[in-house]
C-alpha cells in the first residue's frame, strides 16, 4: 500500500505558504494550445448489426398498472454491481414480482456495463432497465445523441407508488428531473441515488492532531504538514481513476470562480480551463504532490486500495462521494467518526462561500429504446421511488435516493448524517457539474486520466495540464461525430 508519505518535491517551490496564492488568480498568464492525438470518443451505441428484438404487447392499463405494462412479458434488469451492491435491487424486483407474478424477471448484476451491453445495444436486444454506472459507464450523451435511450416522461407524470394522487416526478428531490435532461422537455435518465460529494475523512484523526477541518488552503497545507509528522498523509486518492479528483477540485473552482465557471466548463467554451479560478486550484493542489503530502504509491492505486489505506489511517483526506461509506464499511473502523466536508478555498476572497459542495443524483437507470418491456423497466424505477424501496436503498446502503424523503424512522449512519449536516451548511450554494455525464469519455479518459491524474503523479504541471485538458475541451467541442449540450 506504500508508505505513509509521498516524495517530497519542496525544491522549486515557487509558491511558499501563505504568499501571493490569491496571486495565483491574477497572474493568469494566456496559455496557448497544444496539439493532441485525435482520440476518437467510443461509440457506446453505434447502430445496426443485428434484428430487433420484437416488443412486447401493452398491458391493460389500471390504478395499480398505471404504466400498462404486460402482466406476463419477460422483464430484464441489468444492475450495476458497484458501492451499493445489489440487495437493494433485488428487494425491488420481489415488489415487480409480486405485482405481476405471471412474468418472469431476469436480474444480473455486473462492473463490466460498457463491454456486456454494448454489443446487445448494437444488436438491437437491450435489457428493459439498465443501471449505467461504474468505470465502465456507457456514455450518456452518445447514448441520447444517438436516441438509443427512451424518455422518461410517461414514468415521471405516472402516479407515484405510494399516493395516486401525486405524480413520480413530484416525489423527487431538487434537480433530478433537470439532469436527466439535455435538451428539450425529455427525460432520458432517472438519477437514482442523490450523492454528496466532497472531502471524505476521520474526525478522530483529525481531533487527534488537534485540528479542526480547514477552511482556506493556507490551512490545509498546515494540517497536512501536522499529519506528515505524526507520519500520516494528508491526502490519497484513486489514482488508477484519477476522475474521483473532481468531486473536491470541482466544486473548489466553483467556489473560487463562481459557477459560471463551471458552466463554462460543460459548455466545452473556448479558453474555459484558463480561467483564473482554475489555475488557482490546480497550483493549489500540484502543492499537495510537491510537498509531499499525498500519500505514497497514490497514483498505482485503486479507489479499493486508496480508500482502505485511507480507513487504516494512513492518509487524512480522501476526495470521493456518499457511496464510500457502504464500499467501505469492512475496513473503516467503528470509532472512525466518518465526515464529509465541502471542498476547502482558496481564501476569503472567493466568489462562493465555506460550505459550497457537489451534490446531485448519482446511479443513472436508463430503459433503452429498443428495449423489448420498457414499461415493465419504468414500472421498476418507480417501484424502487416508492417510500418503501427508498427507505430500504437509505438503510442498507447509507446513501440518500432520489426520493425526497425516505430518512423517516431511519437511525443514520455517521457518514449519511455528515452528509445531510453538509447539505444543510451548503443551503443554495450547491453545484452540479455536468462535463461527468454530458461527455463521459472526456471527463474520465482525458480530463481525469491524462490531465489531472498525471499532474497529481507529478509527470506534468498544471500549466501543462491545464493546456493539455483545454486542448482536449476543444477537440471535442469540434467533433461532429457527437452531440453538444448546453446549460439553458
């Protein structure tokens, strides 16, 4: 797992503590272009290549049947098999099970997402409800650009499972309508976890070095060398997926810059990774690396690997979202006393203030379009949006739903109560990115891998990075081949 420090690189440390970092925003010196391998975006759905799977007779439509769905066609879900594990699904489809017992349900779980139901999309034979998540998520605009995806609409203006006078839609949590739109009216993807990103740590660690969580990066360079000497690092991260980085650095530009930046960002605008709220925060955490304050071997790491170093108390702060509480409940110990924060600034002068956090829906269900019973995929989801289902996602995995409710009765979990104490801090300072599921492929691939991951191991500067991500912003900002969105 590597020691408790990474090197130190406090040579050429052109930024000492506490001098000029706001200067890092105003010396925004134009950074040209640099040229980038084409890289084309996989396809995660190209057209054609085998027959469509015949669809399924509509169902008699009632109160209970709202959707109409065939009381006895097949209905196929394929699960993502990831933080949340898979029970709470399985839950779910013994409800679909017991409403319609003449159909018969497959339900499969797997990590491989793209590379399993790829071929089956190109086939024209997806499953009828897919949990598209995981490293390998199948990427969301390709799937709606190419209109591989069904709307969601008919699920949303259904009554809900609970009262039939309410619709499903007006059950749900602020903004989970809006994301899974990208443009116009339809509703492509239904967010089903509601996700707290940010500074995952232990405040018995944190207490134990006497210190509170920081506020300004002054101080979190401070705490980090505290750490250092009791031989712990401050920081690690899942270096092998280097796009876990966001969830803190994001939202920090955010607070720094105000969220046109951020914006911008999705909007995939000319000179977006210039601005000076970016550079700011990349030099703020190169200094992370050059002080040696990340912990060593981080970049050979897994999230498996970087969290359960993390949860041996051998790194202080872990950038991550709520699902880390349920992945790693073998290995964080009872006492851990599991917190989240929202991203530490710059300093008192950012345009947001302490408290500005990323949150928003995580788990993308999506029903394909040639999907043979989707209304028996949308008659899931809105089982599993019923206060019953919620109730059992929130229990079993200490994560929020998408369901605005569902905590009644509920003893939270450490870090599931941190991150509601979060939400409540952020109030209306909460932002939402949307580059991680607008363009999958440049976020993870390129942002995360070859921009952030190699900054962070220390093979490029973040000068370089920064060219080297606004250069791959603008190659897909030209290409035709996919499909642009924009926030409205």
């Amino acid at each position: 797992m590597g020691s408790t420090s990474a090197e130190n690189n406090d040579t050429g440390d052109t930024h000492p503590t506490g001098v000029g970092r706001r200067d890092l925003i105003r010396r925004s010196a134009a950074l040209g272009l640099i040229s980038v391998p084409a890289m084309g975006f996989l396809s995660a759905c190209a057209s054609g290549g085998g027959e469509e799977q015949e669809k399924a007779t509509q169902g008699k439509k009632s109160e209970k049947n709202p959707l109409a769905v065939n009381e006895t066609a097949p209905m196929e879900f394929v699960l993502f098999d990831g933080g949340f594990g898979k029970e709470y699904a399985e839950d779910a489809v013994k409800v679909y099970e017991k409403n319609f017992p003449g159909a018969k349900v497959e339900f499969s779980a797997t990590q491989k997402i793209q590379s399993t139901l790829q071929p089956r999309f190109n086939q024209g034979n997806p499953p009828d409800l897919i949990d598209n998540s995981g490293a390998e998520q199948m990427d969301m605009g390709v799937l709606v650009g190419k209109k591989q995806l069904a709307d969601l609409t008919p699920l949303l203006d259904a009554p809900s499972y609970d009262d039939p006078g309410k619709k499903v839609r007006d059950t749900l949590r602020p903004g989970i309508v809006e994301m899974g739109q990208f443009d116009g009216e339809q509703v492509w993807i239904l967010y089903y976890a509601y996700t707290v990103y940010g500074v995952w740590y232990s405040q018995k660690a944190l207490e134990a070095l006497d210190e509170q969580y920081p506020q300004t990066w002054d101080q979190m360079l401070a705490v980090c060398e505290k750490a250092k000497k009791k031989g712990m690092a401050g920081w690690t991260y899942a270096g092998k997926y280097p796009y876990y980085i966001p969830f803190s650095l994001y939202p920090m530009i955010g607070k720094v810059g105000g969220r046109e930046v951020l914006d911008a960002i999705d909007n995939l605008e000319p000179n977006a990774w210039k601005h000076p709220a970016v550079k700011a925060c990349f030099e703020a955490y190169y200094e992370l690396y050059r002080k040696g304050y990340v912990l060593r071997g981080t970049p050979g790491l897994d999230h498996i690997q970087s969290q359960t170093a993390w949860a041996q108390g051998k790194a202080l702060f872990l950038p991550n979202g709520s699902w880390v509480e349920n992945e790693s409940a073998k290995v964080i110990p009872s006492d851990f006393g599991l917190t989240v924060s929202a991203p530490t600034g710059l300093d008192s002068s950012d345009k947001l203030p302490f408290g500005t956090i990323w949150a928003s829906g995580g788990e993308p269900f999506v029903v394909p379009a040639k999907a043979r019973n989707g209304a028996g995929g949308m008659e899931q989801l809105r089982i599993m949006l019923g206060e019953a289902s919620s109730k059992n996602f929130t229990s079993k995995v200490k994560s929020l739903t998408a369901y605005n409710g569902g905590t009644d009765g509920i003893e939270l979990t450490p870090g599931l109560k941190s991150g509601v104490a979060a939400l409540d801090k952020a109030g209306e300072n909460v932002v939402n990115p949307r580059i991680q599921d607008w363009y999958v492929q440049l976020q993870k691939e390129k942002i995360g891998v070859s921009g952030l991951g190699e900054m962070m191991a220390g093979r490029i500067t973040p000068a370089e990075a920064i060219k080297k991500i606004q250069g791959f912003a603008d190659e897909a900002a030209k290409d035709s081949s996919i499909k642009h969105y924009k926030h409205q």
